[in-house]
C-alpha cells in the first residue's frame, strides 16, 4: 500500500493531548458591618433570609457583628457573592435600616 506507514510521516499527524484541569473559582467572604441603627432582629432575619443560615448560627454571626463590628456569613463565588451582597442592601433599603455588607477575597 502506497503511502501507508507506522511511523508518523507526511501524511500523519501526531495529536498530542493535553489534559487540562479547570482551575477553582476564586472565592469572596460576605461580611456583614456592624452599625448604630439596624436592629438585631432584622439582622437575623437577613441572615436567615440571605444566606439561608438556621437561628442559632444567624444569632452567633449578629453577635459577632454586634461586639466585633463585623461577621461573616459566607464564602462563596463572586457571582454568587456579589448577588448576596445585592439582596441584603436591597432589604435594608426597603425596611429604611443603613445594614450594608462588605465582600473580600477569601
């Protein structure tokens, strides 16, 4: 057979495959600040809303943003992050309290 080898030649090509891993998103840390006028019970209600947290951890991260200043709520995506972040400046707004977060990278 004409033109018919083993070897890689002119009429071959030799395709070299590389396994490419995805790479991890990086990740962002929603922190919740503390302030002067939001009320406790309105900050557990966003966390519980927001982030989906039960009470009692919604209850140890107002805490933490009560004594501390500052709480975080979660780690996520920045997509996902930012959207959080969104919705809690969202529901302040609504219910007239100055509540705003902060994102950082993890």
């Amino acid at each position: 057979m004409a033109g018919h080898s083993d070897q890689p030649g002119e009429n071959q090509q030799v395709i070299e495959r590389q396994l490419i891993k995805p790479r991890e998103p990086d990740m962002y840390k929603v922190l919740l600040l503390n302030d002067d006028y939001t009320t406790q019970e309105f900050v557990v209600e966003v966390i519980v809303a927001v982030f989906h947290k039960d009470i009692p951890t919604a209850t140890k991260i107002m805490l933490d943003v009560h004594r501390l200043g500052i709480g975080v709520v979660g780690v996520y995506s920045w997509d996902i992050a930012n959207t959080k972040a969104e919705e809690v400046h969202r529901r302040a707004k609504i219910a007239e309290f100055p509540l705003r977060c902060r994102i950082e990278k993890a």
